[in-house]
C-alpha cells in the first residue's frame, strides 16, 4: 500500500494570496476564496526536477499545506516564498504544525487515515484538497487554542490575586491583560470564520462526506464549540468592562476586577 502524506504549518498571520498568484501569473479564480494550489507542473518548476504527485496549498490565514515533500523540499519551497517577498514566521511555523496520513489501496480507493477500515473512498483529487483543507483548518485552531488559552491563563492569574486581595484597583497589569484580550479577539475573529466547511466541498455527498469524517477525525467541532464557549467568557469580560467607558477610571478597573472573580468559575471548568 502507499501513503498520502500531509505536513501543514503556520508560517504567517496571514498570506497575501493575491500578490503570490500575480507573482505566478495565476488567475484569481471566483471559485477559491480561502487557498491556491501549486500543482505538480508548478511545483517541478521550483523543485527542478519530476514532482509528480505533488501539491502545496496555501491558505490567507497563514498555513500551508505540502502534499508528498519530505523536509529539504519544503525547505526549498519557503524559501522560494521569500524570494516573492512574502514574509515568514519560523517561530510560529515551528510552534504550529501537524502532519497525516491517508493510506491507498492498489484498487485506487484511500483510507482517510491509517487503521480506518470502515469507509473507502475512490481516490481522485479533491480528497487531497478537502484532506489539506482540514489539516490546515485543524492547526489554525491549534494556534487560536494555545493563544485562548495564554489570555485565559492570565486573566486567571488576575483573579487569584483578587482572591488573595493583592491587586490593587490601579494596576497597570489589568490594563495590559485588557488589551492583549480585546487585541486576541480582533486577530481570531477572522480565522474562526474560515473554520467553516468550504462551499467548494459541498457540491457532492461524497466530497462532504469526506469533509465531515475527517473533521470528525480532528475533532474540529468538538474543539471549536470549547473555543466559542472560551471565547464568549473573554468577550463578556471585555464588552462588559469598555462599556463602563463613561464611569471614573478607577470604578472602571473595580468593576472590572469584580467581572474576573465573577468569571472565576466558567474559567474553571472550561481548563
């Protein structure tokens, strides 16, 4: 049997998809609104040598997908990234990343990952592209998750030293962990959006067949319902907090503090 193997990697907060399609001479079509794909042509040319099999998807919120690359392919394919001017993350890419695998049967049919013997599908294109799509959608919520979960950490923080009484009504760190709040939910809302299934992976029962079962296999909604339930605590608490903007700044932080010990026990059982 042989393997589809999927690496994806968040490289950017965003991609400027449009200046990297003008740079290939790639038309934008009005079909893709969230990726464009390097093919096996496209790819061979940057390679240098026969990619067949080969594909790289690149997403406007900063992940991309390799299609069969080992690590000096891809290596070699950011690096041609750069010379179009887009720039890299390598913290981010080293910090947010995920592989897979699907398995292929001599009878052109494809396992979605290994050990499912449950369903096959017949193996043709866009398995790769809802497959690479899924991969992507899974590590950009990784990274939205680690970041939630950073903010939450911190605000719990907060609410232990008002436990203890040791946060006094002026601290400048209460404004800081404000800001990060209000800065994260700004950043995320767009990424969140792009969780939702692709209306190009709707246009037959296959293909959102393989769509669901592979987001099952992520658990996408599962972790996306966790990550709206997270993120409606940190919009109470901000929405609420700037809404006492015509109060005195001192009753402002009070109140404030008293939404973070209020919001003490949701953020318990959520972690």
């Amino acid at each position: 049997m042989d393997k589809v193997i999927l690496n994806t990697y968040k490289v950017a907060t965003r991609l400027p998809l449009a200046q990297i399609a003008l740079f290939i001479r790639l038309r934008q079509d009005v079909g893709w609104k969230e990726y464009i794909k390097f093919d096996s042509a496209d790819i061979e040319k940057i390679l240098k040598y026969a990619s067949k099999n080969k594909a790289v998807y690149l997403y406007k919120y900063g992940c991309i997908t390799f299609l069969n690359f080992n690590q000096d392919e891809i290596a070699i394919f950011l690096e041609y990234l750069r010379t179009l001017f887009v720039d890299l993350d390598y913290e981010l890419l080293s910090k947010f990343n995920e592989n897979h695998e699907m398995v292929l049967s001599r009878e052109a049919y494809v396992n979605l990952w290994e050990g499912d013997d449950e369903v096959k599908f017949p193996y043709q294109q866009y398995v790769d592209d809802i497959a690479a799509t899924v991969l992507a959608k899974s590590t950009e919520l990784y990274k939205i998750e680690t970041e939630l979960s950073e903010v939450l950490d911190e605000a719990g923080t907060f609410i232990m030293q008002l436990n203890k009484g040791h946060l006094s009504a002026n601290s400048k760190k209460v404004a800081s962990t404000l800001a990060k709040s209000i800065r994260f939910k700004y950043r995320s809302i767009e990424s969140v959006r792009l969780l939702d299934r692709p209306s190009e992976f709707k246009k037959t029962i296959e293909s959102r067949q393989i769509f669901d079962k592979l987001s099952e296999y992520f658990e996408l909604n599962e972790r996306y319902t966790a990550l709206s339930n997270q993120m409606d605590i940190l919009d109470s608490i901000t929405g609420d907090y700037l809404s006492f903007g015509s109060k005195q700044s001192e009753r402002r932080l009070l109140l404030f503090e008293i939404l973070l010990l209020a919001s003490f026990p949701l953020l318990h059982i959520l972690s």
